[in-house]
C-alpha cells in the first residue's frame, strides 16, 4: 500500500468525524483528526480482530480510554466494515437511540469493548484485560488465549490518579502484552497541557516498569515500529505519539478550540482544502472504503488459525473455556450452595459476615474455577483469599488471586476490565467507607452492566476503633443510589451464602457485599433451599398474632431486631422482623408480595447502622427510623452502638413512645 | 544534645505507642516504632512551631497522611506539651470521646493540622497548604507568611491516585517550600510492598519535577542532613527515609505483624528489653520528657521574631490578614449580594446557573480577595474564573485561579489543605457526574467541618449529548447523604446568588452547588434582600386558592414545576410550587415551619432530573414524583426531557390522573 493511500485512509477517518460532529453540532473533532494516523496503522497493520465475528474471543483488544474523541472508533467500526455501524449511524451521532452516543457505549455496538468517557477509566480497564488474557493464557495455553491489548490514552486519562493505580500494578505485573498508545498532542480543554502540568510521561511509566517509547503520531512507518518494540518487550509499554490536535485543520489544529466543539463550516471547508479532500460530507470514495474493507478482513485469516487450533484442543477443556466465555455457572455450583446454607443451618455459627463471606467463598471457589479473587491489602481483613486462591505474581498468572495494592480506584477499573474480557468472575475487597474511593469505577460497572462483585467489609460503626474515616454512615445510601448497583448486607451466615450465590448468577449489574467487621449468630434457622435474600425482603420472625409492629433490618442489625421483637413481644406487642438484605431485589417484586410486607397497619420501625435516606420508601415519613445522622466515633463498637443508641432498648422505648401517643390519639 | 538522648527520645515515641494500642488492644504499633526517629529529628531540629501559640499563623504546617499510625503524631504532642493531649489522653487512645482517636481527627486537639486515615489525603492536604502560603505570601510578604510544610507518607499513600494528581501539580508549580518525609518500611497490611509493587517511587517523583533524596531513616544525622537539602531546593522534595516498621520488636519488626495489632505482652516487654526501655507503661523519665520540652520550646522564639516583624507591617495589612485568617468575610460583602440580587431581579436574564454563578462570582471576587478559584480542566465550563482571577503559574504565586489538571480527587484534598491552612476560601469546579472521582476528599471536608465550595456544573440529562457517563443522575440523592454537606440546586439567577452567599457564609460546613449547562429563566422576582434559599425550601409560587395540589422542585426543574402550575391552575386545580434548593437547611427550620410546607392536604408532587431516593423526605411514599429511574442517554437535552417524561405535561397529566383515582375513591 502506497503512503499516500495510507494518508487518505487516515482522512478518511478525519472527515467522517469532522463532519459528523458538525452535523451534531456537538462532539469532540480534535481527537480524531490527531489520532487517524495512529488508529490507521494500528487497525490496518497490527490489530487482530475479525469485523464479522467481533466477538471471537482470541482478538485483541482495543480501549478507547479517550473516550470523548468516539467519531475515531465508530469511522473506524464503519470503515471496517463491523455490521453494527453503518453509515446512517454515524450521521445520526449523538441523537437520541443512535449506537453512535456522545461517548462508545458498551453493548450499543459490537466493537465498542468497553464504555469510556469519564477519563483515566480506559486505563484501568485494559490493565485488567491483559490481565485476564494471562490468566486465562495460564490455564488454557497459547492455543486457546494469547492476544495483545492495546489503549489509545490521552493527556486527560494519564493525569487521572486511577491511572497510576492501574499502571503501577500493571508495571509490577510485567504484563507484556499490554500497550498504550498515547495520543501525546499537548492540548487539554483549558489550553496546553503545561498550564497544569509538567509531568516527564515517559519516565514516570519507566519507574512504574514500562517501556517507554516515543514517536511521530503522523509519520505511519515511525508508529509501526515502535508497535513492533511494544509487541517485542517484556514488560508493559507506552508509546508516546506525538500528535497535533484536530490536525489539518488550518486555524484549530494545534489548540484546544479543535478539542471538543465542532469546526464550523468555514474551518471544516478550510480544511478539506488543506488535505485535499473533496469528498462531500459522509462520503468516503471506493478506492479508500475498499482498503479499509479489505484491512478488515485481514486477520480474519488469524481468527480461522484460531479456530483449527481450539478445535483441536480437548473437547473438556473447550467446552469449559466456551461455558466461561459465554459466561454460565458450572452445573455444580447450586448443589454446593445448598450444601453450605445446610452445614450453616445446622451448625449455626456465630460469625462475623465477612468471616462468612470466606467460609462460603471456600466452597465457591471449589466449585467455580472462574472467580479470580483481591483485595486493596486488606486480604485479611476483608477475607477474600481461600485455600485455592494462590496469588498472581509477576511472570506467573497461574493464581487466583490479586495483590491489587492500596489502589480501590485501579482495582475497580481493573475488575471491570476483567470482566468485560470474559472467562472469569472477578471479585476483590476493601472496606465499605473506601467505596468512595472507587466510585467512578462502580458506576461505570453498573452502567455497563457487567458482573463483577465487591467484598466491602468493616460496613459501619461496628468495626469500632478506627472511627469515623473509615466508619462508612452514607455509604449505604449512596451505594443503592446508583441505577442497577445490587447493594447485599446480609445479616448472618446463611444470607451470605445466598447474597453471594445472588451476586454471581447476576450478569447482567454488578453486586456489593456489605459485611459486618463484629460477629453475628445465624438468625436463619428454616431448612430448606429456597434463597429467601432474592426476594430482596422477607419475614424473618414472624409476629405472635396479627402484627402491631413491624421491624425493617438489615445486616447486623437484625440481631438487634430481633432481640427487640422478643422485648416487645414479652409485653404483648406483637413484632415481627422483616430482613432486607437488598432493597434493588425488594423493588422487583411482584406489587402483591411488597404490600404483604409494607402496606398492613403495623407500626413501621427500620434499624440499620446507616443514615435513614432512602428507608421511607419502607417505613414512610412517619416509620421510626433507628440508626445514625451523622458521623460515627472512636470506640469500641458495642460502645458506640450504646452511643448512637442503635440498640434493642433505644427501639422499643421508640416503639413504646409512639404507641402510647397514638392510644392517647385514639382515646381523645 | 548527645545521640544517645536523641535514640531514648524517639525511645519515648515508640513505647508510649506500643504501651497504648496495648492498652487500647487496637491500633497500629508499627508506623510510630519505625518512624520515631524521623519525627524526632523533625520536631527536635526543624519544625517551627510553639505548643503554646499552637495556631500561631506562620508555624511550618505537619500533615501526618499515614494516620492509621496515630499514637506518633498522639506522643509527640504529648512530649512537646501542647495542652490538649496530657498523659491521660493518651492512655485512653481509641476510646470513646477521647481527643485521641483512631485517626488523628482535626478539631480534637491543636496540632492536629487535619483528619487523615483514608490513605492519600495527607498528601493532597499538604500540597494545598504549600501552595496556600506561596499564595499568601505572594499577597502579604515574607514578613507575614513564609513556612514549610512537612507531610510523613506512608506505602500506601503514595500507591493511592490521589498523591500522583497531587504531587504531578505540586511538582508543576514548583512548590519548593513542601517536604514529604516517606517512611518507606517496605511493609504494608498484606505483607511486603513488593507483593504488589515495584515502583522506582524516587524515579516517579523526579518525573513529577520533585526533587527525590534517600536516607537511613533511622540514622539522625542523615535524615537531617536530607531535611537540609530539602530544606535548600527549588522543587517540592520528596525524603525516601528507610525504616524498619515496629523498629525494636525482635521478633515482629520489619514484618506486617507490627502493622495493625497490638505487638502483645510478651513482645512489648522483649522490645523493652531490646531497646533498654526499664520503664512502666506511660512513664516517660524526667530527663527525656525535659529535652522533649526543651525542643517544645525551640521555635518559640520564632514566633516572637514573627510577631515583632508582624507588628511593624501597617496597620491595613495586618488587619486584612487577621481577618482572613479569622476566616470573618470582609464588610462590603453582603451589600455586594444584595445588589447584585437587586440586578438579577431587574435584568431577569435567561441563563444558565453556571453562568449566574460566574455573574455571582464577578462581584463577589470583586470584594471577597480571599477567593482563590480553579477548575479540573473545565474553565470555560464551569464558567468559575472571572476577571479579577489570574491563573497562578509556577514561580508566580500572585494569581487567584488553579488550572488544577484533570485531577479531581487531587483538586479537592488541595482545596481541604488550603481552607484548613486558613486565609483563603478555595473554590473550584467540575462536572456534577465526577463529584464521584472526588468524593473522598468530599466526605472529609464534610468530616471535619471545613468551608470548601464546589461548583458542580452540567448537574443533570441536561448537559445532553455527551451521554450517561456524563449525566449525574444518583448524584444528587449520593451528595446530600454526606452529612455535614450542603448540597445547593438554585433554579435562577437569584438563587444562584443567594446559594453562593450561603456557601461563603458556612464556616463549618463546606458546599456543593449543582449548576445546569442549560439556560433558565429567571423565576424569584419578587425584590427584596431576604435570603429565600436560606430556608431550605420556600414558596416561589403561590397557589390562587387553597393548595390542591403543591410542587416540589430543585434547580432546572422550577421551570418545569411553574409551568405545571400554570396548567393546573388553568384548568381548576389551585397548585403551589416550593423551589427546595437545600434539603440540609431545609431541615434545620422550625417545625412549624416545615410543616407549613410538608403538612398540609394538598397532594404532593416533586419533579429533579435525577433519582427519587430522599425526596419521600417531602412527599412522602403515596407522593407522585418526576424523575430518573435509571441512567441517562446521548442526544438533545430537551428530547432527553421528552424521552423520560420530565416535562410539566407529563406532571399534569400524573397529577389529573392521581386526583381522578382519588376522586373515584371519595365517591365509592
């Protein structure tokens, strides 16, 4: 292919986006007029994929980090000849129900491996898919998994602190396979770079155990070679390719007024002179289009090699790479479940939850080889390790589990990553108040709707001495505030089970495991195998007689309601305790089966160690609310449960106040 | 002084630590062990301080980021005699209403500069009072303002994201007067750093432009002679001080044992032992107390020197800076807002809040100086720089805005160490969605009662095309659960002024203010200076008659609600609309008060671009609300209102809907 060809390919690329953030009036055109000559070579030269099988699990993978710049992905999925983004999609960028969002969406468009857009995200996403692809390498061999993961990064993402988390682990990993392309044009929203920053790129990623190159990002043959040093390393490699903002555009390129507003007409005109591009708008011509269709199907010759060698490999360990690609339980997992919820039942211990999230985790982990444990060096703490998770280390990916470093943000985006790659179930831990470090990651989660899991432990004023930083009060809350975020906080051993068993059969939104730090004696003493936590709320004691009161708890917070339920029963109150160890599960309910529980006459009390936001919509504006309005302390915890008056006593002398109110109520 | 009294001083730090996590059977031994010769020579030989005057404005500022390590920070107080941690403080470590808790929490005693414990912040509030006093020495002179700032660090902090945004715009504005002291013991929760990274962190710093030294952190001589070169340099400079962690425990030193628990009897007494330490638990000799006190009253001679220089600066200076340091804001600031309120309700424009914020802003950094600006790479979005606020540049400290990078946590945990410095109010900006990136930061802002002010624009599916990654919808519900925070939505012109004067005006509480990218009319005309947000919640719009219907809206969604009215009223049904744009000081009236507005019969409507959660507060469970049930989407904003049924006609015809159910309800 002759370098003028290259060129107009890359063209190609400007002027779709160009011109289709001026049709939107809105959009990022600098990006992609900077990085087309990186992409080119990328997709054209080195990227493994196969535009009419996108979903071959053996491609490379390729993040958008810089996700504002999404014209440079949906001209190249059109290019390319990737089914879902024809040329109407990308006329319609940015209007309500296009594939082409203001930022790559995963799920609207085979291609588009992940959502990007809130910066530094991409990062840690693609450090967790090279990350899977050796583990899985590890176990499967290079027949069956052995592919490169590329990420086009910019200033913005590199200035994030989540990509420092990621790229120290990553560094440290010595994962190889792993390249980032940097799209290094010096310009940020705010003007140049250097108004904010000074940072030497490419020495920060050596001391982080990268390979740092860098290049022309225009000069097509400079790119290829340093991708062939990347490709060639033995440790990560970041390639800083030099690039001008919105390049070709004659009075934008080079400054942010290219970075994220459309051209105008005149410039976009202006333009098309300057790279000799008299194409109208949205037309690519043949000669170009079919270069880009044939580099389309150029590793498609890759993924048919692929094919005959894993159809040769032995058809057990096919079938079980194919049932952890596609993403189902082993067939053993249910009985081992019910196993353990019967072995609780009937020993009935008195355990921490997080201690029960461990005895259950051993009996997962044995039946399901696709967890792929962590922690943010709280492994102890947050009791995440089992006897079969052997540590990930450099060189070594054969473990099950990871050392994530004090890095909840990197190790969110991480686990994202890994599972957005396929073949496994990541889940890690840190403490509750810490989610707030790792927010930006969780919601990407949910947004995606991808199945990862996270063990938060030390879930509120309970954990005790450590006070009121790590003592999480709104975290509750805030947690159940994001859309399609299942928030579990089961209350012993046998909701563990089950709220882990939920966790991992829900692929399609991410779960949180909020567990206690203090012990809690197994309140659920039924025998049977029906996973009651799915209901989201259930009665878990039921009244004497027609219920006058009703008790709301969650977690180690139903021990105490149900000691209050006794107290009251004791003086002829009838109580009954409803557990809610989810309220996401309770919503999606049938109208029937939540008004059994929310809408009898029953005085309506909630106890949770946690703020009250969000309990009205259980026990409404007049419900007493037990738990906390503001900030914990320093203390021992049964301590500060008398402190905060979270108690047994402090319930039902509530309960006992509002019921003579409401007799004198009556009787006047 | 003799070398042996320097080793039995930082003796004296390591037994009153392991004696009270003994006592307290909880906290961390370790950290103080190992780093008790860095603190020693530091507060023997450097700080400039006076346990006396302990808020003494020109003192060199300690951030201790490694809090969980405490009872250091707890006996140095203690030996130096500042007067809030005696010897009974310290034997009730960790317990409840004790100054001395878990983490060292700001507020409890002087000398604790802030709250540290979530690892990282330190490094963030450090950067901030570094960069605070350049900036008010650049306004007051070397005379008024010229100290260091020391940060101890530890593995972790400098793992977590934060510190790598923090020290990048550190390094960039050459903050030469900043020290970070790293107690680089190789250990962390899990075992050795090496278990989960490899960073050449001294490589790192030196590509952020610090300066990067290494000394035996044990070795006096050495780490003082690296103080010196610090001390000396024209860049922030970052001590690797190599420790051993529980340094003289024979047999737990050097590991993760001495880390988090207490080191037990048996190896308390075999440190005793090891170190020559004859002495009961709490019993410091009399010799090393006196030298302890003796460097306590070291640099108050400093103090003395200052405040003769102080006294010879003219009167107009000194006042100002006492005034800003008292944090009083200056006289002409209310008649400021008033008029300006006055032109608002003149002019009425139609703009965005965001664009009413900077108007607000024009005037009041007119008369406020202190204000010191900042956005994290969204000036012109934000709209948060104005014309009296010229970026501060590296060297040149004389501006008053930040171009803080792309760099939220970091942003924030600044903006924290440069309130709690004292002399300027930080204000900063970003998009509403990534409060989620900062929310760490958030929460001990709120945690320790501290004026930081957000602007937090593009607060809703408002911004529109950028899409759901970009579109706050749990946002709102997620902020207002951090207590202590106030959360402000003004819905015009008028109220953007009055929120903004409400946030200035809150010394114990810092704010968030969610601003629309959309334009809005301006809704409050009647003309007089009462302070309407100041409630919390008011009427902006009165029903003709009895209210049959009242309205609760936020921000962008006034308009909405108003023009829901109008239709009510048209066709018959007397409806009133209460504009909430704080829930927190809403809650802080009188009951009757709330009631006025909450309590009566008519039916109760909310409508906020975002989630329901919190808003039963108001309406209650049988209220109708308006709002988001999941995240948003790419496309035009006002189609995105359309799409999801935020609109007056959908809130009508919500409403007709309700009353016709009730209606056939009253006549069964």
């Amino acid at each position: 292919m002759t370098s003028e060809m290259r060129q107009r390919m890359a063209n190609a690329i400007r002027f779709l986006s160009a011109d289709a953030v001026e049709a939107a009036q809105s959009g990022h055109p600098g990006l992609p007029m900077g990085a087309a000559d990186i992409a080119t070579v990328l997709f054209t030269r080195f990227l493994t994929f196969d535009p009419k099988t996108p979903d071959w699990p053996d491609r490379d993978r390729f993040v958008f980090s810089a996700g504002h710049g999404s014209m440079l992905l949906y001209s190249l999925l059109y290019l390319l000849g990737y089914g879902d983004i024809d040329i109407d999609e990308i006329k319609r960028f940015r209007q309500l129900g296009a594939k082409t969002a203001g930022h790559p969406e995963y799920g609207h468009a085979a291609g588009i491996e992940t959502t990007t857009g809130p910066l530094g995200q991409g990062t840690g996403n693609a450090v967790g898919m090279a990350l899977a692809e050796r583990i899985l390498n590890a176990h499967f061999g290079d027949d069956v998994v052995n592919h490169f993961t590329y990420a086009l990064v910019g200033d913005g993402c590199l200035m994030e602190g989540i990509c420092q988390e990621a790229i120290a682990l990553a560094g440290h990993l010595k994962l190889n396979k792993l390249i980032f392309l940097w799209d290094d044009n010096g310009i940020t929203i705010d003007g140049k770079v250097s108004l904010a920053d000074s940072t030497d790129q490419l020495a920060r990623f050596e001391a982080c155990g990268w390979q740092a190159l860098a290049c022309d990002g225009h000069d097509h043959d400079a790119i290829a070679s340093a991708i062939l040093t990347a490709k060639a390393s033995d440790r990560p490699t970041l390639i800083a390719a030099k690039t001008t903002i919105g390049f070709g555009a004659p009075n934008k390129a080079g400054t942010n007024k290219a970075h994220g507003s459309p051209l105008g007409a005149d410039e976009v005109a202006a333009t098309r002179e300057a790279l000799g591009w008299p194409h109208a708008p949205f037309e690519v011509p043949s000669d170009i289009l079919d270069q880009w269709r044939i580099a389309g199907l150029r590793s498609s010759v890759r993924r048919k090699e692929w094919e005959t060698r894993f159809a040769a490999v032995d058809a057990e360990t096919r079938g079980e790479f194919e049932r952890r690609m596609r993403g189902d339980l082993p067939s053993g997992f249910i009985e081992a479940m019910h196993r353990f919820k019967r072995q609780m039942n009937e020993k009935q211990p008195k355990v921490a939850t997080r201690k029960a999230s461990e005895m259950a985790l051993e009996e997962i982990n044995a039946v399901v080889p696709e967890t792929i444990g962590g922690s943010a060096d709280l492994t102890g703490s947050n009791n995440t390790r089992t006897s079969q998770t052997r540590p990930i280390a450099p060189g070594d990916y054969s473990g099950r589990f990871i050392h994530y470093g004090i890095r909840e943000h990197g190790m969110a985006a991480i686990m994202n990553g890994m599972a957005l790659h396929g073949g496994m179930i990541p889940y890690s831990g840190t403490f509750l108040t810490f989610a707030d470090y790792c927010r930006g990651a969780l919601r990407l989660s949910a947004l995606m709707g991808i199945r990862v899991i996270h063990v938060m432990t030390h879930d509120s004023i309970g954990l005790g001495e450590d006070g009121p930083t790590h003592q999480p009060v709104e975290h509750l809350a805030s947690l159940r505030a994001i859309p399609n975020m299942l928030v579990f906080r089961p209350a012993d051993a046998v909701e563990t089970a089950e709220c882990w068993q939920l966790a991992l059969q829900s692929r399609a939104a991410p779960s949180i495991l909020a567990l206690s730090r203090q012990s809690l004696p197994t309140l659920r003493l039924d025998e049977h195998d029906e996973n009651k936590s799915a209901r989201g709320a259930y009665e878990i004691s039921p009244a004497s007689g027609e219920a006058q009161v009703t008790i709301y708890a969650t977690g180690s917070e139903v021990e105490i309601a149900v000691a209050a339920r006794a107290k009251l029963e004791a003086t002829g109150t009838p109580t009954r305790v409803v557990s809610v160890p989810s309220f996401e599960l309770f919503r999606r309910q049938t109208s029937e089966y939540r008004r059994a529980l929310t809408d009898d006459d029953s005085l309506k009390v909630a106890i949770e160690a946690g703020i009250r936001q969000g309990w009205d919509e259980l026990i409404g504006r007049d419900g007493i609310f037990i738990g906390m309005t503001g900030f914990g302390a320093s203390g021992p915890a049964p301590e500060l449960y008398a402190h905060f008056g979270i108690t047994a006593d402090a319930l039902v002398a509530a309960v006992n106040a509002r019921l003579a109110e409401t007799q004198v109520a009556d009787e006047d």
